[in-house]
C-alpha cells in the first residue's frame, strides 16, 4: 500500500527525532581527589571514553580537605551534581546506612570482586553489601632514605619504635644541607593531620572516647604524644609544618628534603618512580610503635561511589567497573610500569611477580593492611570502630575541629595543653549535644 507524502514525511521526522535522542551522550560529572593516581586516572579515562562513545567524563579535581566538603554538602542535600563521588572508608558504610548511595551489587562478573582484599572489601560495605569500589587501599608505613641511614650508622628495624625514630630523626638532621629528621602531617583537618595523630595516639595507648563516651583529651596519653609530635617537628622537622599535609610532605621527600617521612603506604611507588629524586636511595619498615601492642598503621581506601541522586546510574557503574578493575591495572602497568599501578586493592596483585619485583613497597604494604583491625584500633576498649578516625557522623567537624586546635599547637600559637582542653570541650560539647537530640527523638545511642 501507498503511504501519503504526509505521512512519509511524518515517519521521517519521528525516525530523525529516534535518532538525535540514541545519539546523544551521557555526560557522568565526577568528583575526585587531586592526588597521583586520580589524576593519572583521569588522564586514562580516554581509554574509556573511547570504548564507551555514548559517555562522555566531567571532572571535578580537588584537594582533599575541599573534595570532603563538597561531596558531602551535595549528598547530603540531594542535588544530584555529582554521578560518581570520591569518598572513603568512613563515609561509605555512613552513607550507605542512611540510603544516601546505591549499592554496587551487580557488577560485571569479570569484575570478580570477591578479588577485592578482604579488610578493603568489608569497611566499603555495609550490611555486607558493597557500596563503594576502591580504586586504592593504604594503611601506613615508614619510609627513609637508606643511604643516610648509611652514612650514620644506623639501620632502620623493621618493626621501629618511636623512640628509636625520634632518635634517628635528630641524629639525620641536616639543615645546612636542606634535609630535615621528620617530616610529618601537620595540615589541619579529620583527614590529614588528625589521621596521623590519633594513629599515634592510638600508639601511645590514647583514645578518642571511654566505652561511655566520655571524651579522652585529659588523659596522660593524648598529651605524650602531642608533646613527642610537636617536640620532633619542631627540633628536626620542616618549617612552617602546620601547613604540610600528605602531599606537601610528599613532595619534600621526593626532593630528598626528609630523612624519614611516616605516612600512606600508596605514597611508595611516587617516592620510587621516576619523579623523585631520591628513588633507589628509599626503604620500608612497618608504622612506628611505643612497645605496647599497637602500631600507627591506618586503613583507608579511595573509592569511587554512586550517589542516590544521579540519574546516570548505568554509565556510572560502567566507568566504576573500568576505573577499579584488574584491566586498569594491567593499562597502567603498560602505560608506566607495574610499580605504579593502584596498590592495595586486590589480593591477585599482590600475586603477581612482576608488581612484586617491580615494587619495593609491596609487601610491606600489604603487611600493614593485613594488620589493620578497624574494630579493635587501640589497646583500651572503645565503643567505636576505625582506626585513624571515629566512624560516627559527627566524626568530620569533631575530627577537624581537634586538628585545627593541634595545627596551633604545632605552630606555637597556643600550648599543648590548651590544645589537649580545647579539643577534650569541643569534643564534649559535640557528644552532649547528639546525646540530647537523640533522647529527644527517643533513639538510641
């Protein structure tokens, strides 16, 4: 039968609407944290957009204290700017319990995330089920330069103490020739210095609440080893170190400026690889100590989420099934080598020879996150589970809030002790006031 011209040409005004709507792109924006391996992620990405046409990537890069707050004021409210977020181990079991991320249950077999090492895989889920996919897995370690350590007679233990490190850290120091002793977190925030002093806290037999949550800040413990931190950094440590977090650190150790930088076992393979200065003159020992049953080891992962409020959910598992999977690492590892791929993350690589020949740094870090018990973080009984931070909501302003009193301590602009009261009331005032609002709304602790 003969269709009319009018309804041929209405026939092939629908077939071209068909097809400008199949053709448009998805566009994933993405909010990531601007370290190494998410921005050397994010240079990759093209691999993924070219096998992927119909999805094109967004990003947002931002340092971590500014990614924090961004990410959580845009999944707490909702406003769906975001279809892959950047979080950790902290918020992911958090946001989870509150229905704020969509579960990541249904990747591709291939995926095979039973890969996944078992601590990482269990503190990014929550009620056994998966929420974020770590593109990274950490704990810390110590690194030093072997050739001062050489040069001075001195050899690092496997297992150090932290009084055998703020004794090598005095002897090493060599500020006529640029080289500080130490170099440790001292930037402001629950993620930067706080993570590295409650791990040394934790060390010294401190903690952040009782079983009855009564704050911890006045006990003899917290106020050791602020006094060794300030004292280390302030003797033998980099100027200004207030200022220094993760990456400014990384950067002095790079450049050869520090003797002996304790901190996250993902910084190995940048203090090896071809930008450092210092790359085959560097050694790993385990997180410090103080002889009484727990080391200054952390567990903390990078991973990439799903908030509730994209409307791009396919694409964003499709680009979070590409970024954390064995083929990303086996595409890194071709594009610059095995010692540079994501660590920490699958028990298969850890397997694998050439990353083990290729990379110093592994065994120790995978020691160090074996190690790590999140439920059990310090030597007298707690009523919360993490290590290097509080898994609580309020964990993020208490946590920052602390690091900001501890930054000033660092600095000399108010004593230690004023900062261990500050942050015992600030902490206080805190726990009282979701006390009330909890009893108010008849819930319970």
């Amino acid at each position: 039968m003969k269709r009319s011209l009018g309804a041929f040409l209405g026939a092939f005004v629908l077939s071209g609407a068909a097809i400008s709507v199949s053709a448009q792109n998805t566009t994933l924006t993405i909010a990531t944290v601007s370290n190494g391996d998410m921005i050397r992620m994010q240079g990759l990405s093209e691999e993924f957009e070219a096998a992927n046409p119909d999805i094109e990537l967004d990003w947002l890069v931002l340092e971590e204290n500014v990614l924090r707050q961004r990410v959580t004021t845009d999944i707490a409210t909702g406003s769906g700017r975001f279809d892959v977020l950047t979080i950790g181990i902290y918020e992911a079991p958090i946001w989870a319990e509150r229905g704020w991320l969509v579960p990541l249950d249904d990747l591709p077999e291939a995926y095979d995330v039973d890969d996944l090492l078992p601590p990482i895989r269990e503190a990014l889920s929550f009620d056994g089920v998966l929420y974020g996919a770590p593109f990274y897995g950490e704990s810390s370690f110590t690194m030093y330069r072997t050739d001062l350590f050489a040069e001075s007679g001195l050899e690092m233990p496997e297992k150090p103490t932290w009084q055998f490190i703020g004794e090598a850290a005095r002897k090493l120091a060599d500020p006529r020739n640029g080289v500080y002793g130490i170099c440790l977190r001292g930037k402001p925030g629950w993620g930067e210095n706080m993570a590295l002093l409650t791990v040394l806290a934790n060390s010294y037999g401190a903690r952040w609440f009782d079983m009855d949550w009564k704050p911890q800040f006045d006990g003899e413990a917290w106020k050791a080893a602020i006094t060794d931190y300030v004292e280390w950094m302030r003797e033998v440590g980099p100027p200004d170190a207030a200022d220094y977090g993760y990456k400014e650190n990384l950067a002095l150790f790079q450049s050869g400026q520090c003797a002996i930088w304790i901190d996250a076992t993902a910084a190995g393979h940048f203090v090896t690889n071809a930008d450092s200065d210092v790359a085959d003159r560097v050694g790993f020992a385990l997180a410090p100590d103080k002889g009484l049953g727990k080391r200054a080891s952390w567990l903390w992962a990078w991973a990439l989420a799903i908030p509730e409020s994209s409307h791009n959910r396919d694409a964003a598992k499709k680009l979070i099934a590409w970024a954390t999977s064995k083929s990303y690492l086996e595409l890194v590892a071709a594009k610059e080598g095995w010692s540079n791929v994501p660590p920490g993350t699958r028990t298969s690589l850890y397997e694998n020879q050439a990353y083990l020949s290729a990379a110093p740094f592994a065994r120790a870090t995978l020691a160090s996150i074996q190690a790590s018990d999140p439920d059990h973080p310090t030597i007298d009984a707690v009523p919360y589970s993490g290590i290097q931070y509080v898994a609580i909501p309020e964990f993020q302003s208490i946590g920052t809030a602390v690091g900001h009193r501890f930054a000033k301590a660092l600095a000399g602009e108010i004593s230690i002790d004023e900062a261990l009261a500050n942050a015992q009331w600030v902490t206080g005032k805190v726990i009282e006031r979701t006390r009330f609002l909890q009893e108010s709304r008849g819930e319970e602790e």
